[in-house]
C-alpha cells in the first residue's frame, strides 16, 4: 500500500473506532451494524488485500442451508474434510482449505484476525461434548479451522462458510462477515431453493459492491430438459436483479457413496474452473482488485449512511444539550432577579438591617447631614456587633434558599424536557437527576458564606489608609460589610446606582449614602463591581453543579462531529477504487 492509501484507510478505521452511536434514534440499529460490518470489512478482507494483492485468493463458499456446500467441499479435495447432517447449525466452525505451500499466508492474523487459528491436527468432532467452540443460539464460532489439502491448487483457498440462514444468530452473522472477507464467492443453491429470498437478499449485497460471483445449482432432477431449463430461469432472475454472475455451474442430483462422497465427475467442470483459475496469476489478480474496489465502494455507501446517522446522534445531542442549558440559564436569571429586585430585603433582611441603622428618622438624618448621621450611627452601634451579624446572617439565608429552590426548579426543567423525547427517557433511565445531591445544601451555604467573607476582607483592603480605617472602625467592619452587601443586593440587574424605586430602595439608599461617606464615590462603584464579580463567579459555579448531572451524560457519550470526518472518508475511499480499477 502507499503512504496515502494506508492514511486513507488507518484515518477510516479510526473514526469508526471512535464513533458512538449511543442515543435510541430512528434506524439507530440499522447505523450500528452498517458501522460493525465496515469494521469486519476493512479488518478481514480490504486492508490485508491492500498489503498483500499477490496473496491466494480466497473463495468463500456459502449458501442457505441444505444446499450440500459442504458435500461439495468435500467432493472437490477428494476426501471429507467437513461435516455436513440433519443437526442445524451443520457448520459449528468455518473450515479454511488452502495448498500447504500457502500455509503462511493463513496462520498469522492477515485475514479475518478475530477467529483464532486451528490446525487440523488439534481439531476434534465439533459435535462432542466441552469442545467449546460450538454455536449455540447467538454466540457465532471463534476460531477458523486451517487445513492444508494437496488437491488445493496453490494460489487459491477454499472457505467452507456457515449458512446464510442459520438457526443460530451468530453463524447468520459469521456466513456474513467471512463473505464480506471473500474475493471471490461461490454461491450454492439447490434446484428447489433457488428463488428463496435470502439468497437473493445476500446476491444484491453482492452486485451493489461488485463482487465477483459464481453460482452452483445442486441437486437438479435428472430428467431430460430440466437442467436447461432451471438454468435459463436462474439466469432470467440474475440479470433481472442486476447480478452479474461469472459462471453457472449445474450439478445433477447424484447418489453419494459410504463416506458421503460424490462422484467427481459431477463436479469436474467446477474443479477444472478453479485450477485454471489458480494457475492464472493475472485472472487472479484482475479478480481480487475487482472485488477489492467493489469493496472499497461499499466501504464509501457505508461511511455516508454512518455519517448520516452521527450527525442526527449529534443533532439529538445538541438538541439535549440546549434543553439542559437553558432549563439551567433560566435558572440562574431567576437567582439575578432575585438579587436585582429587592425581594431579598424583605423581611427578616430588612428587619435586621434597620436594627443596624434605625428607621426612618436615620434615613432623614443621612440625607441632611452625612457626617453627623455617622456619628448617630458610631453611638447606636458602639459594642453592638450582633445586629449587624444577624444582617449579615439573614442575607446569606436568604441567598442560600433563592439559590437552591430555583436549581432545584431549574433540575426539573431539564428533566421534564429530556423526558419528552426517546433518546432523553434513555439518558434518564433509573436516574433521578432532579434530586438534590447529598451535601448541595451545605455547598450553596458554604460558598455564600465565603463570599461574605469576601467582601469584609474587600472591606478592610479598603479601609487601609488611616482615615478611611477610623471611620469605618467607628461603625465596625461587620456594618461596612452589611451596607455593601445590602448595596448589591438591592441594584437591579446588579447596576449599583442605589437609587431604584421599589423593594428595598431606601435600604439601599442608606448603605450607599454610608459607604460614600467612608470611602468616597468612585471606591464605592469599585467595590461594588468587585463585590458583584465575585458574587456572579460563586453563583455560575453553583448553578454549574447542578447541570453537571445532565451535561456529564452528554459528555460521556463520545466525541461529536465524527459524521464530517466520515464523509470526508467517504470521498477518499471511492477514489482509492477508482485508482484501483484504473491501474487493473
């Protein structure tokens, strides 16, 4: 392979490596085994054929069950190799015939890497009891069986394949995947089954990628006309599909000897095709990189149907992604107009505030006369700190509950709306992600109180130089700190002017006036700011936790916007077959 090609194909099988299809959206199942086939495609037939076009050419032979594959498997090394009965599954383990001189090309992991190799020395009867690589319902076999035959022409390997149709869903799958690793199939029916539907359903997959095929018609009745005639009817429905068939071979119903063997006459035309087929190294070659480019086609119908489904797992994704941002941004808009409108200086805010100032014959005091109402306050307060504490305290309380009753409510939002759709319910399957998580309480308290403390020491910074400092530990800096709290708490849309008519303005009024009065205009603003930031910054990491829940979930599903990069491989992996055909 060149460096491009090897890029090519290493970038696919990366993308598909990487990409969830986790949600329960619409043809999700049909997307996940399109994404397991064109795994099984690369791995086991179009990267190792990349590396190596010389190697044998492998001829899967498959079929619906019954069709005698394995008879005539059997009848074309001249001795049985495989077991074929009346117990279905017939096939418990796929059986690979090659000429010992090819050995090598067949004991490593070049083809089909997830079955494990066994020699035919160290096979025993698949029907025993603990042989541990039967199939049972659903679990497919797990090694590929290796024999080296004489009558294998060199160049060329045989794969005896489960039935397409299988009673165990696991050798339906394997039938599948070993066909996917075929250059050449060779497809058995009988005379009675040949207009089956899955047989028909495996052969368009086959003419939509352009694999080279070749059928067997078994088992046709002896009588004068009929062989003729089923083939001319056969060939009728295979041009009327659009399957192009390379060869037709018809074998007559016969009489099999002891050892379940037919005669070799009846299938010398077949034998005959495939030793000249061995022995030409340019048909060989012509027909690996045509069924490799047909492949490789495929391969690009499979990566636009994936990306088409990634990008609605990414659409769905998003769509979750909003419901949850937005239940949660309305929530912390809710806290803003909380803090904005004054509610919070109802009540017992307010009632411990005015304990700190007085009432309303302070508030006329401060407005004719700033410095003489500093005093007034300096004797109200003078080793009276618990007034101001309990304001300090009724704030936070007030805080603390805003802050969890509108995340809770936030939560429930969120839930209800990802409920309303399949792929939410899945995300939210024996979760309750509404909850309020063990120890949020003490969180939220915790994290406001810090922020108090915040603005005390933005109080004391300030309050540095002498002056400022005598006047602010005239009142104490617990009242200071309160004042600026109220200041914030009160500005609506948190913009500091004070001077808002409604719910808590004169409170408001008050603490302005009083931080005026120690620190001046323009400190005030800038403490205020500062106050506000950090305030907003602890209030986004509150709410943050609580949609961490949801957002976590969308988070573990897997990267997005792996639908592009499979598109992009899409284009590449059509002109690698169209640089194949051209160089063939």
């Amino acid at each position: 392979m060149t460096n491009r090609t090897t890029a090519v194909l290493d970038a696919f099988a990366e993308h598909l490596r990487v990409l969830e299809l986790p949600l329960p959206v619409e043809g999700v199942e049909i997307a996940r085994a399109e994404t397991r086939a064109a795994r099984s495609q690369l791995g086991d037939h179009v990267i190792p054929r990349l590396k190596s076009l010389d190697a044998p050419l492998l001829v899967v032979i498959g079929g619906s069950t019954g069709a005698g594959k394995s008879t005539l498997v059997n009848a074309l090394v001249g001795h049985p190799v495989t077991r074929s009965g009346a117990i279905r599954p017939t096939t418990r383990r796929p059986v690979l015939l090659h000429h010992p001189l090819d050995e090598p090309w067949f004991t490593g992991a070049r083809i089909l890497p997830g079955l494990a190799r066994v020699h035919a020395g160290q096979r025993r009867d698949p029907e025993a009891p603990g042989t541990g690589d039967t199939t049972g319902d659903i679990d497919p076999a797990t090694s590929l069986e290796l024999r080296g035959e004489e009558r294998v022409p060199q160049g060329l390997a045989l794969l005896d394949a489960p039935d397409i149709d299988s009673v165990a869903v696991g050798n339906r799958e394997l039938a599948r995947q070993l066909l996917r690793a075929a250059d050449l199939w060779l497809f058995v029916t009988t005379a009675n089954r040949y207009a089956d539907a899955v047989p028909w359903d495996v052969l368009r997959t086959a003419a939509e990628r352009d694999v080279t095929v070749d059928v067997v018609m078994n088992r046709i009745p002896p009588r004068e006309g009929v062989s003729e005639e089923l083939a001319e009817d056969l060939r009728g429905m295979l041009e009327r599909n659009g399957i192009d068939v390379d060869r037709l071979f018809l074998v007559p119903e016969t009489d099999i000897d002891e050892d379940g063997m037919l005669p070799p006459a009846v299938i010398a035309e077949l034998h005959e095709h495939l030793s000249t087929l061995a022995a030409d190294g340019e048909a060989r070659s012509r027909i690996a990189r045509r069924t490799l480019a047909g492949a490789l086609d495929g391969l690009a119908g499979s990566a636009r149907t994936i990306a088409e489904h990634a990008a609605v797992q990414d659409a769905e994704r998003q769509q979750l992604r909003e419901q949850a941002i937005a239940a949660f941004s309305g929530a912390r808009e809710r806290i803003d107009d909380a803090l904005g409108d004054g509610s919070l200086l109802r009540g017992e805010v307010l009632a411990r505030w005015q304990d700190v100032v007085g009432t309303g014959e302070f508030f006329r005091g401060v407005e004719s006369l700033v410095t003489r109402a500093r005093d007034r306050i300096g004797q109200m307060l003078s080793g009276k700190p618990a007034p101001a504490v309990a304001a300090e305290q009724a704030l936070g309380t007030g805080l603390v509950h805003v802050v969890i009753d509108e995340t809770a409510r936030g939560a429930e939002r969120a839930e209800n709306a990802w409920r309303s759709s399949a792929a939410g319910r899945h995300l939210t399957e024996g979760q309750d992600l509404s909850r309020l998580p063990d120890g949020y309480s003490e969180e939220v308290s915790s994290a406001i109180r810090a922020w108090q403390g915040d603005v005390l020491e933005l109080v004391r910074s300030e309050g540095a130089d002498r002056r400022t400092k005598a006047r602010m530990l005239s009142l104490g800096v617990n009242v200071v700190g309160v004042a600026l709290m109220v200041v914030v708490f009160a500005s609506t849309a948190f913009i500091p002017t004070g001077l808002e008519v409604g719910a808590g303005a004169a409170t408001a009024v008050v603490g302005q006036k009083l931080l005026e009065t120690i620190f001046g205009d323009d400190a005030v603003r800038r403490m205020a700011a500062i106050a506000r930031e950090r305030l907003t910054s602890r209030l986004d990491a509150l709410v943050a936790e609580r949609s961490g829940p949801f957002l976590d979930r969308l988070d573990a599903l897997g990267e997005v916007g792996t639908g592009e990069l499979l598109g992009a491989d899409a284009d590449a992996l059509t002109q690698l077959a169209r640089d194949i055909r051209e160089d063939a």
